[in-house]
C-alpha cells in the first residue's frame, strides 16, 4: 500500500512552539513543588524529550503506557497500563505529556488513575488537540497545535509503527483513500 506523506507542520514551527510551551508550563508551576512529567509512550517520547529540556525548572520524569484490549463491553473498560509509573506522585504536581489527544478515552482514564494517587495538581499536555473529537470532556491544558481532523505521522506520531522518526508532521493518506 502507497503512502503520501503531506506536510503539515514543520520541524521549525514545531521548535518554536515546544519552546514556547516550556515557558508557559515554567510560568504555570510558580511554586516549590515537585514537577512530575509523565510521558505516555510510546507516541510522545520525541515531544516529551524536546518539552522537558525548555521548560525552565526542576523536573522529574517517568513514564506510562496504555493499552487497549478488545473484550470489553464498554469503551472505558478496555483501557489498561501495560507500563506503570514508579515514583509516587503524592503532593507533587503532575503533568501528563501526550502526543495527540482526541476522543479524550486514554486520557479520561489516565486522570482517574492519577486522580487517586493524591497529586497536588495534574494537568495534560499534548503536541496535537484534537478538541472537535472529544466524546469525553477532557481539557488539554497545554496544546501545542489544534487540529480539527486528519490523519498525521512524524515526530513521534505513527501509522503502524512507521513515521515516528520524522523531524515533521505530516499528513497522511493512503491509495486505498484511508
């Protein structure tokens, strides 16, 4: 199957806006609190890597994956950790890094999680918002860039495990028109 790659964002605009983001999530965290950034694999760790070196404070990092699986009855239930966090998040603020968020499902049950474990904030960041799609109310507190709809690769985005590598975002079709 052929693939056309369009861009859509480029390295410099997305640059410009990572640093951008590290300044407003800086000013947001004003206090001595732990800064927790949580990176959600595998998608966000090209975005995660550039956003953690310009926000001008202390971090701490860790990781989580999600995975999905296909017997549940309702579209909440399929959502499970096939990596969990390790360093405890109690009185620290939270900041769950992601690369695209639109229906909103990953997320909502991510803040859940976390909700629980007594963090003294969490809030999210993702690189692509997409807000039309929400079927959850889920705020992104941080976007980088607001898409209304399309498919797009590259800087950590992928279609089937291809594309991360590139340094854009692209937008992408396929010649059977997916």
């Amino acid at each position: 199957m052929a693939h056309k790659l369009t861009p859509f964002i480029s390295a410099e605009e997305i640059r410009n806006r990572v640093n951008e983001m590290g300044g407003e999530i800086a000013r947001a965290y004003d206090d001595d609190a732990p800064l927790i950034c949580v990176c959600v694999l595998k998608g966000a760790f090209l975005f995660f890597s550039d956003l953690i070196r310009s926000i001008d404070r202390e971090v701490q990092v860790d990781f989580v994956r999600l995975a999905s699986y296909g017997a549940a009855t309702a579209r909440g239930e399929d959502i499970v950790f096939s990596k969990d966090m390790e360093v405890s998040v109690d009185g620290k603020h939270v900041l769950i890094i992601e690369d695209i968020v639109d229906t909103g499902h990953s997320m909502d049950f991510l803040l859940h999680v976390l909700k629980k474990r007594n963090p003294k904030s969490l809030k999210i960041c993702a690189l692509i918002d997409k807000h039309e799609r929400r079927e959850i109310d889920v705020t992104v507190d941080f976007p980088g860039f607001d898409i209304p709809s399309g498919f797009i690769v590259g800087y950590g985005l992928d279609y089937a495990e291809r594309y991360r590598e590139l340094d854009a975002i692209y937008e992408l079709a396929t010649d059977s028109g997916e």
